[in-house]
C-alpha cells in the first residue's frame, strides 16, 4: 500500500453469509502471525459476517479464542486497522474493537452483538439496526468508530491516507512527509491549552486545534481562544454558586 508492506485479509458475506469456521479462521490467525513476525500493519476488510458457524458449535468459537488472542499480541506493536462494509454481528463484533482504528460506511454498516429482532424481544422497545449499531451511534455516541464515510471508495481511500501517518510497526520511525508550514511559527494560544480550571469547555480544545492547524486565521482564532479564557473564571464562579444552591437546602446538605 502506498509502496509499503501491508497484510489483509477479507470475510465474504457470500460465502454462508461470512459466518465464522474453523478453516476461515485458521486462514485469518495464518495473516495475523505473518502480520506479526514481518512487523506490518494488518487490515481486516469486508467486516461482513453474522457470527459463528453453528453447524461447527465449539470448533468456530475456538477459532475466534485464537483470533482475539493474536489482537491482543499485536497490541501496541503492529497498527490493526477495521473497516466495517456490512452487518458485523456476533462474536465477529470483538476483533475490530481490540483493534487500533474502526472506519464503517453510512447507512450499510453496522455493528452490534444482538440484533433489532432479539433487543425488541428482550426490552420490547423497537430500535432500528442504524440506531442499534450504526455509522452514526458508534462514531457520536459510543466512540468506537473512528470514521463514517459515504461510500465503501471513499472509506478504503482515507485507510490509504491514514496508512501514510502511519509507521510500520512500534521499532519503526514515524513517515516523514514534507510540510510547508514554517517551523519557527509562534501561536500564543498553545500556552494554554490545557486549562487552569475544571470547567473549561472541550471544544475549545478543537479551536485551539485550528489555531494551530490552519495560520492563516491564527491570529483572529487566538483572539476568540483568549476571550473565551478571560470568561472561564466568571463561568466557574457562577457554576460554583449555583452548585451550592442546589446542593444545600434549609442549611443543610442534601444527599
């Protein structure tokens, strides 16, 4: 990928609709050691499966034991990377959050351990499969997707961009790529970045972040960050008095 070594491997929902088996998954732990002792990244496509085999009963329940073992072992030493194409369901829900980046498509995939059906059975609340597991809960809500993307080009195109950020493995430097941006460039907001005080807003973090990023429109964004730092005392004086309002009552503490 890019002119550097990359493993993958692939579920076809085709194929018993990608459920798990023995075979297969002696196929995807045969990737994952290669993956391993050649230090490369591994990414795992077509995340389209709808769990076990049932016919196989243990033998594939075995095999996601090994394949969840080999996530662990790659931890921190090789990137793992996740793209989710279709229904993941089952245990194949668990390899991708052992792994290091989730990326899903809008609107045809989704992840969840039980489906729509079985979750209404047992709260008798009626959910959809997007609003179960979909691109938009895991990414706004749960966090554990990194990315939604319109479309599966779009998604396997930003996997190729974050390959390029990427470094082979934990022994290996960071990608070095030209930068056009001076490097004795001065942004006063930086200083405080991390706040003096508990309540500050998180977004401001995203505003510095663009201070930063972008230097053209440095300096007008310096200047929001700074009257938003002269506010945070009033604004934490104020949560204060409010805090103690409503936690006393008659003089005394309630709760």
């Amino acid at each position: 990928m890019n002119g550097r070594s990359v493993c993958v491997f692939a579920k076809d929902v085709t194929v018993f609709g990608g459920a798990l088996a023995e075979a297969h998954a002696r196929k995807i732990t045969k990737v994952q050691d290669l993956a391993l002792r050649g230090r490369a990244p591994i990414v795992g496509l077509l995340f389209d499966a709808l769990g076990a085999r049932i016919e196989e009963g243990v033998a594939a329940l075995g095999g996601y034991g090994e394949i969840f073992q080999r996530n662990v072992l790659a931890s921190g030493v090789i990137p793992q990377i996740s793209l989710i194409m279709g229904a993941c369901e089952g245990g194949d829900v668990h390899s991708p959050a052992l792994t290091d980046f989730i990326f899903k498509v809008r609107d045809t995939s989704h992840l969840f351990l039980t489906g729509p059906d079985i979750a209404q059975r047992v709260t008798n609340e009626s959910v959809t499969a997007e609003e179960l597991g979909g691109a938009l809960v895991h990414t706004t809500t749960s966090s554990i997707a990194d990315g939604a993307y319109d479309n599966d080009v779009d998604a396997l195109l930003q996997i190729r961009r974050l390959f390029d950020f990427l470094p082979q493995s934990n022994a290996d430097e960071v990608p070095q790529r030209p930068s056009f941006d001076d490097c004795d460039r001065v942004d006063l907001s930086l200083d405080t970045l991390v706040p003096a005080v508990s309540c500050r807003r998180a977004r401001l973090c995203r505003r510095r972040h663009h201070a930063a990023r972008d230097p053209p429109k440095r300096c007008a964004r310096a200047r929001h960050v700074a009257a938003q730092d002269a506010r945070a005392p009033l604004e934490e004086a104020r949560q204060h008095s409010a805090f103690n309002v409503h936690a006393r009552r008659d003089a005394y503490p309630s709760g």
